[in-house]
C-alpha cells in the first residue's frame, strides 16, 4: 500500500504539471483526490492492514493528499496568472496610434435650400406657416375650390386615411387654413414649407413623398405682375441671371388664370436628356391668382381683395441648382452623396 501511495503521489504531481488549463487540473484532482479518487481505493483496503500499520498508512495517505493538493493550488494559481497575463496583452492599448477621425454632419442639402427659400421670402416680408401633414378633404381640397368629384382631384393621385382623412398632396391647404385665421382682413403674406405626399410613380423627378413650399399674398389691388416679379426675383436669386426660366400657362381650380414655371435644365443644358424627358425645361412651381371662389370661401371680400399663390417644389430646385440627376438621392442617404454637399 505505501508502494501504492507513492506511486499516486509521483503520477498526480506528473500530471498537474502536465494540466494546461483548470479545466485539466480540475479532472486530476477528481481522479486523485474525489469520493472515488485513488486515495479513497488504498483507503478502502485498511481494513486488511494490522493494528501497528493503519496509522502509519493513514499520515502517509494525508500526507500524500495534502502534497497533491498544494501541488494544485500552486498550478492553479499559475495557469490563473497565465491567464491574465495573455488578456492584458490582448487587450492592450498602443497610444501610438493615430484616432479613429470623427464623422461630422451638416443640414441635408433639402434643408439648406429650404433655408435658403424661407430666408428670401422672408426678407420680402412673408412670415412662415405652418399646417397639419394628415390633412382633412375639406381643406386639401373642397376649400380650395375642388368639390368632391371633381376631375381636377386626377391631377393629384391621393393617400386617403379615411373618407375624410388623407396625407396632403400639396401645401395648398396652409393658403386656406390661414386666410381663415385672419378673418377676412388683409394683408396675408405667407409662405408654408412641409411635406406632401402623392400616389405617383418614382422616378428621376417624381418621389410619392416630397416637400412644397407655398407662398400665398393677400390685400388689395395684387396683380399679375406682382406675382411674375415676385418669381422673377425668386429664380434670378436661386439659379443666377444666366439660367433660362419661362411660364406656361396651365390649370388649377383654386387659381385663375394659372401659370408653371420651368427652368432650363442644368444637366444637359437645354439640349433635352432624361431628367427633362427631352424637353430641355423642368418644372419647378406651380402659380396663379388666388381663384375668387377660395377668398370668399375663406370669408374674405374678392371684391375688395385679391392675391397671388405658388407652389414650388424645393428637391426638383436643388435637382437645378447643383445638377443633381436623380431626385431619390435625397431620400436614400448615401453620405457619399450628402457630403458633396456639405458647406455649400
Ligand atoms: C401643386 O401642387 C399646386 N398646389 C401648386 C400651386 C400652389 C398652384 C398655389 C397654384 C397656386 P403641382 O402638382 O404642379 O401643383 O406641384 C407643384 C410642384 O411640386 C411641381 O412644380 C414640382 O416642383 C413639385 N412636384 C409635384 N409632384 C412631385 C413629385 N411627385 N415629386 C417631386 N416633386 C413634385
Ligand atoms: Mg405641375
């Protein structure tokens, strides 16, 4: 038995020495020291063993037990700082190296030249209004001299949200709303930035969400010509004296008479390409004499009053103003893109 001891005592401190990780040691210190470990089998023969020898085999069994276990104590504790060591090593810090640049943002380019807008027209003495995305039939529409049924609600393919509730296809009704609010009394000079939203198709100008900006001027004697002065101003300050701009004549039932305006395009010079389906012209904005109809509608006197209004389209502006071919870049994202813009 003491030969036996021995030899437990010589593989176990083999083969902790041998262990590569706790995991090892561990199973060593089962199979050495546990309820069915090798010390417990030479125990369970003491019971052959004379009276003189017992106690000396029992030392000698502790013995053999408390070296085997210090010996565990010791590698576990080794392989722990082996350990720590590999961990901080991996996860050291070199200072020495150059930082990660930060990422700066800017307003999107749809941002600044709505700014850029408001800030004309505002220095011409409009104030900015505001109205609701989700917007009532009466107001998009019936207020604005387009009862239900008429054909001219065609023009403007719709997102209806109940029979009476839909998301406005135009800032046209802002013009309603305010010239309400003031009550039959002159002058309102506004202009409404906001999102609207149409059943069109994408394409390289058409996006089913997009944004407008209204302008509506109110009060006595407003004439034709104002309304063409006040887009003549407008588009020389956008695109400069050297860009081509032309009115069109054309319908809308809240104005009368009505005019579109376009500006040569910038991608191919006027020589026609697919932004402008050939034509050389896009189509920016469209205008008109408040139709008498909406001032009295919104209880004013069209006797006494009358008004210009306008609807332009700020994404085909920047579209014109930085050759920018495609209209969903405004709304996909790419920082490639949005970052050409930064600054400018
Ligand atoms: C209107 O929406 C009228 N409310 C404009 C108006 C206001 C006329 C006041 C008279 C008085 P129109 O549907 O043409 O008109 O749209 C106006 C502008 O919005 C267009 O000239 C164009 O620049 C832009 N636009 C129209 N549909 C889209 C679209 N699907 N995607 C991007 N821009 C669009
Ligand atoms: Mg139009």
């Amino acid at each position: 038995m003491k030969e036996r001891l021995k030899e437990i005592k010589q593989e176990a401190l083999e083969q902790i020495e041998a262990a590569v990780d706790e995991k090892k040691l561990q199973d060593v210190k089962v199979y050495f020291l546990g309820k069915k470990g090798q010390i417990t089998e030479v125990l369970k023969g003491m019971g052959k063993l004379s009276k003189e020898e017992r106690p000396v085999i029992g030392q000698l069994a502790n013995e053999v037990r408390d070296e085997i276990t210090e010996a565990l104590e010791s590698k576990k504790s080794k392989l722990e700082q082996a350990a720590l060591e590999k961990q901080l090593k991996a996860e050291s810090v070199d200072v020495t190296l150059p930082g990660r640049p930060v990422q700066k943002g800017g307003p999107h380019l749809l941002r600044k030249v709505i700014r850029d807008i408001e800030d004309l027209f505002t220095t011409m003495g409009y104030e900015v209004a505001e109205g609701p995305e989700v917007e009532t039939d009466f107001y998009n529409f019936e207020s604005l001299n387009l009862p239900k049924n008429h054909p001219a609600r065609d023009m403007q393919d719709s997102f209806f949200i109940s029979e009476d509730l839909l998301m406005r296809t135009q800032t046209s009704p802002v013009q309603a709303r305010t010239l309400r609010q003031h009550e039959g009394r002159g002058p309102v000079k506004i202009i409404c930035p906001g999102k609207v939203y149409r059943r069109d198709t994408d394409d390289a100008t058409h996006s089913h969400q997009f944004t407008q900006i209204e302008g509506l001027y109110v009060d006595e004697k407003i004439r034709m010509s104002d309304l063409k002065g006040t887009l003549n101003t407008f588009a020389k300050h956008m695109f400069g004296e050297e860009r081509n701009i032309r009115l069109r004549p054309s319908f809308f039932p809240f104005t009368e008479p009505s005019a579109e305006m376009d500006i040569s395009c910038k991608i191919c010079q006027g020589e026609g390409c697919s932004v402008c389906k050939g034509s050389g012209w896009i189509e920016i904005l469209g205008s008109g004499m408040v139709h008498p109809n909406v001032l009295e509608m919104a209880g004013f006197d069209s006797n006494k009053y009358s008004g210009f209004a306008f609807g332009m389209g700020p994404e085909r502006i920047a579209m014109l103003k930085y050759g920018i071919e495609d209209i969903r870049h405004f709304y996909t994202n790419d920082v490639r893109f949005l970052k050409q813009f930064h600054g400018v």
